[in-house]
C-alpha cells in the first residue's frame, strides 16, 4: 500500500486552482465530490508563485489550498514545484539555462529548462524542497511526495561539460583506461588532458540526434545525463526523506521515454509512478507492455497511474476523442498491469497556453453535465465500491521480457547495420505474441532475479554486460529457457565489440556463430521454413530487417532460410544446456511465427493462457494472498462472448456471478474473482 492514510485505489489528478478565483474554487469542490475525486496533484509548476524573488517565500495560497482540499475529503499528491524556475531565477543566474544539442544558450521560457548540473538550480530546488517539508510534515493530507515532473532533456553547457569529466574520472580512473575503452586510436582520437573532452553534440562528435562518430562518447554521455537528472531528484527526494521520512517520494515518468535509465531511477523511488498517453490506434498490447514495464523497474511492485487524460490530448499530431468507454477501459488496463491509482491530467482545463485543448474532468463548459464527466463520476463510484481489495496484488508471471535502456542507446547509437531496426519495436513483437496468447508476461531489467521464471526472452541484446552472460548460462542450466535474436552479444558495456564470433560471450549457451549479419531493403523478405514439425512450428513463415548468418555449434537447427546465398542455412535453432534450453531466432520473423514459437516453448513449461479470449479482448491476472484477480477487458466495439471453463466466477464490478461464459459489452471490463 503507498500510504495507508487513503487506503483505497486514489482517484484523482493534477490541479492548477493557481490558475483560477475563489468562485471556481468553490465548483471545484463541489465537483470533485460528484466525481468522486479523493487525491489532487498540485503544486508541480508553482515555483515563480511560491518564491517570486530570491529571498521571498510565499506559501499563503498553498497553505489555504491543501486546507480546503482536506476540508472537502480530498488529500494531496505535493509536488515540489522545481519543474520550471522562475524568471528572476534566470535573469540573475544564467548559468541555470541550457545549452541545446546545436550548441545554443537557451532562454528563459518552456520547462525542464534548468540545467541538471547548474550550482543554481541545485541549490535552490534542494531548498525549496526542504522549506515545503518542514511546512507541510504534519499535515494530515499529504500522502506523497511528488519531485519536479517528467524529467527529461539534454544540457550541453560548459557546467555539464566540466561534470562529465569529473563523472568519466570516478568511472575510468585514469585517461589510459579512458582511451581503451572508448577505442580513441580510431581516427586519431587520443585524449591527452582530461580538458581534451567535449561534450558529444551538433559541435563534435554527433548529427541528426542519434549519429555519433564514437558510440563510447555517446553512450557516456547518455549515462551521465540521465545520472545527472537522477542527482537533482536526489537532491530533493533527501530533503525531503530527511524531514519527512514516512511520506513516500515519487516522480512521475514517462514509460519508454528514451533518455533516462528508469531502471536505475526505480532504485531511488519510493513508489514508480508514470504518466500514460496513448493514441487512439496505438496497439492496447503496447500500452499493455508499458505498464508491465513500470510494475518490472521496482521487481513487480504496483505503480501510481499518475497521468492520463480522460478525454483529449493536445500535443500529439491527431488528438483524436476517447470514445464512450474507453477511459474507463483504459483505467482498468492499468490497474489489471499493476496500478493502484488511477489519475488524470488535469482536473479541471486550462484557459490559456499550449495545455487549454489538453482535456480534464471539468472541461472549459464548467458543469457537470458531460459525457467525460459523468464517465469519470461513474469510475469514481465504482474505485470507491472496490476499496482496498485489489492494493498491492502482483503478478504471477512465468514468462519475462528483459528490456534495457544502455542496450537501446547502444544500438540506436550504432553505425549500422541498419536504420529500420528499432529496438522498442522488436521488444513488442514478443510481448505482441505473448499477449494475444493471453499468457501473463512481466518487463524485467537485465538485474533481475531470474529464477522466479521459466522462460526469459531478451529481444536484440546487442549489448552484454559484465556477468549478464553467466547468470543466464546458470539459469538455463537449472532448467529454464532463453531466447535470444539476431545482433545480439555484439558489444560489451563500452559498446567494444567482443572478439571471437558473434553471439560474444553468449556463444557457448546458444551452441551457434553468426559469421554476417545482412540488411534487408524495406520491402525485402526472406523465408524461415520449420524442419518437419517442431510444437506448433510448421511450414513456412516470412521475416526481415536482419539475417544472421549462422552456422550451428551443438544446437539443433528448427528452421532454414529459404532464399539469397545463405538459404538452406540455419535460421532458428534450440541449443540444449544443461537441464534447459537456449533458442535463437536469427531474423526478425512476423507475427504468426512468434505466437507459434511462443505456444511451443510455453506449452513446454506447461504455461497456460489467463483465459482463452477472443481477438480483441484482453485477459490479465493480478495476485493477492490466495485470491487472484482476472481482469477481461474487451478493446472492441462490440460485445464479446469469454469462455470461462468449469469455474464459477464472481464480477467485482457488478457483484454477479459468471460461470461457463461471459458476456463482456463493447469497451467493457470485468474483474473475475473465482468462488
């Protein structure tokens, strides 16, 4: 449980009543009661309001805020305000300003305009951190801590310069260990003084955003950016743990936001909470996927839904309308993934700036007599009707994905061998197979405890860190089974390639040499064709991108490719090792051989689906005790009929019992209890 003060699923979202009169404060209140509205997130842009000059503090419209709140049964997320300084702040220091990419001093204007490493911004947003604690550590609405906002963005300044050199000093040691690792004898690239090193941009080393020279440069300087946002949330979250060291310390993040290394954040976190944002035609296997990353960063701990709008959005190039239902559903898919609030931006739209057309609970009319806010209202009813029961379930999962953040900025980094090969995408396609299958599967970090899984897939591992290689070796020894894909176990942490044959240090687990690598032309297909019958593998099935071409060492070769030089040659091959198995899958294969290949080593393992769900419904199960939640979710825009087997069911929503079959409405939800 977050906080046992509200000991229920929080309802809620951000508030801006900065924005508004008392008059609106008053409809608010009155609202947020209709709505069922229980937690409101504030304070998050407030910094200019709360300290309009250096030495000035003004906490008088926070203090009335957080009172009349509680007064009206509502308590509060406090954020720190730190996301964007103050103009006098900027004016005066100009060392809190950014540097862009191209090498430009930014002014004063947007947000998440600080520089992480400016002495500036980190002596007063430690400050401001400490002064909102100390006013606010016994008032009883404050259930958690929320620093800044949406971390993000790249400094280039002399500030962050002179910190990644101190940062590559405590990493390297020396300027000797520092040119090896990042192989500077290629083009003449020795540094000879620490002071030789510039930061890797528009300027230097780096075009276009994701072109690099040197990946070791790069790479660095990815890590270190994100150490050096994770170093300010430090900053406050010890402030605040200092005054306040029972209020848990979040911040919110953005699921496969590329920049930060959230597995290393989670570590610092108190609670994950996340922001959600889908399109109207972004696959709900997808969303699916985000939120079993968010619960994997913290080892299937339950995450805040701490964003997501109940209507429109508006900076997306279609903001297309949630349709009747699908906030509702979308709420409920979180929580099936692991949520235990649900919360929006915003609570109420704001009139001016980029946001006005962004939605909210109470839309610019200011009644309540709307579609989104009697949806709302309704979810509102129904959280409070299912109080505590669903807090701190988890998942069951015998299946892992592993996602990594310093492999995706590897191979995003990489000068080849191909530009249609995006890691997030090919991370998908596995879980896409496994979720239309219906078989419960967790997002995990290449640090996790392997032995609570079966099976463990780690799609285009290009990157294989120090002792990565040995323990899968020991888990599939004890039994389990790995899979791995084509351009893994290129590289080490330093983006160097391994010497001896491709796949690396994975070479003897997966009994196989890839001796090329081939990139496929957008459009251009090869063949994998099943050797006779091999589980549900059989016959012939497209793939692209990439081809290994590899020769087998021990494995067994399932499936040959069917064209080019290298057809004939193995494609999918099983490598037995120990008391487990080791597959690799040497292309990037389509969707029907996926759910087959997944079927087959599932199947192995005796995992069964949650449900058998038809196309379009979603089926996910959540643990508690000896109780397990089965979510159903129908994405459709018609009624489903869900076989439900020999059990007898009881729908939490509804209270009815089911039993055979279930009837699920268009865009409908149900959370099963078995009786």
């Amino acid at each position: 449980m977050i906080n046992d003060k509200l000991p229920k699923m929080w309802y809620g979202g951000d508030y801006n009543p900065e924005q508004w009169d008392e008059e609106i404060w008053k409809e608010d209140d009155r609202m947020f009661k209709l709505a069922g509205i229980d937690v409101a997130t504030i304070n998050v842009f407030s910094w200019a309001l709360n300290q309009p000059e250096e030495d000035t503090y003004d906490f008088a419209w926070l203090d009335e805020t957080i009172d009349r709140l509680y007064r009206n049964g509502v308590y509060v997320c406090l954020a720190t305000s730190t996301a964007a300084h103050p103009a006098w702040m900027a004016r005066k220091y100009p060392d809190i300003l950014r540097v862009d990419y191209e090498g430009r001093k930014r002014r004063f204007g947007g947000r998440h305009n600080s520089c992480p490493n400016s002495p500036t911004y980190r002596k007063y947003a430690k400050l401001m951190a400490s002064k909102l604690a100390e006013r606010y550590k016994d008032h009883p609405a404050v259930l958690i801590w929320h620093v800044s906002n949406e971390y993000g963005g790249y400094c280039y300044c002399d500030n962050c310069a002179e910190a990644f050199r101190v940062w590559l000093k405590q990493r390297y040691g020396t300027l000797d260990a520092l040119n090896k690792a990042w192989n500077t004898r290629f083009w003449g690239h020795t540094f000879y003084d620490w002071e030789d090193i510039v930061v890797p941009n528009a300027l230097s080393e780096e075009w276009g955003g994701n072109r690099t020279n040197f990946q070791g440069i790069s790479l660095d300087y990815r890590r270190f950016q994100s150490d050096s946002l994770l170093d300010c949330y430090k900053l406050e979250r010890d402030e605040l743990k200092r005054i306040t060291p029972d209020i848990p310390v979040t911040t919110n993040l953005m699921g496969f936001y590329p920049e930060l290394d959230y597995f290393k954040w989670a570590k610092e976190m108190d609670v994950v909470s996340w922001d959600n944002y889908p399109s109207l035609d972004t696959p709900f296997s997808f969303t699916a996927m985000t939120h079993a990353l968010m619960r994997g960063l913290k080892s299937g701990q339950p995450f805040m839904l701490m964003e997501q709008t109940p209507s429109v959005q508006n900076w997306q190039p279609y903001n297309s309308a949630k349709r009747p239902g699908v906030m509702r559903l979308w709420s409920y898919q979180a929580v099936a993934h692991g949520a235990d609030t649900v919360m929006f931006f915003q609570l109420r739209r704001s009139i001016g700036a980029c946001e006005k057309y962004h939605g909210a609970v109470i839309e610019h009319v200011g009644h309540e007599h709307t579609r989104v806010f009697r949806e709302c209202a309704e979810l509102g009813k129904e959280l409070q009707q299912l109080g505590e029961r669903l807090l701190d379930a988890r998942s069951d999962a015998k299946v892992a994905i592993m996602y990594d953040w310093e492999n995706r900025w590897g191979i995003e980094l990489s000068s080849g061998p191909t530009v249609a090969l995006k890691y997030v995408s090919e991370v998908h396609k596995y879980y896409d197979a496994l979720h239309q299958l219906h078989i419960q599967t967790d997002m995990i970090s290449v640090e996790e405890d392997l032995s609570q899984y079966d099976v463990v897939i780690a799609p285009v591992m290009y990157m294989v860190k120090p002792g990565f290689a040995k323990r899968v070796e020991e888990f599939v020894s004890r039994g389990g089974t790995f899979l791995t894909t084509f351009f893994s176990g290129i590289v080490n942490e330093n983006d160097i390639v391994t010497l001896g044959g491709y796949p690396g240090e994975l070479r003897s687990l997966m009994g196989i040499w890839a001796e090329e690598i081939d990139a496929l032309l957008p459009g251009q297909q090869n063949q994998m064709i099943i050797r006779g019958k091999h589980g549900e593998l059989e016959g012939s099935y497209d793939c692209g991108i990439l081809c290994d071409v590899i020769h087998a060492e021990g494995a067994e070769v399932v499936a040959e490719y069917g064209s080019d030089y290298y057809k004939g040659m193995p494609s999918l091959t099983v490598n037995r090792f120990g008391q487990g198995k080791a597959w690799y899958v040497a292309s990037s294969p389509d969707a029907k051989f996926l759910q087959d290949l997944m079927k087959t080593i599932c199947a192995e393992h005796g995992i069964q689906s949650v449900l058998d769900a038809p196309a379009g419904v979603e089926a996910a199960r959540r643990v508690k005790d000896d109780k397990a939640f089965t979510f159903v979710l129908n994405h459709t825009a018609e009624a489903k009929t869900v076989p439900l087997g020999d059990a007898v069911y009881k729908d939490l929503l509804t209270g009815k019992e089911q039993q055979k079959q279930c009837e699920v409405p268009a865009r409908g939800v149900m959370i099963l209890e078995k009786l």
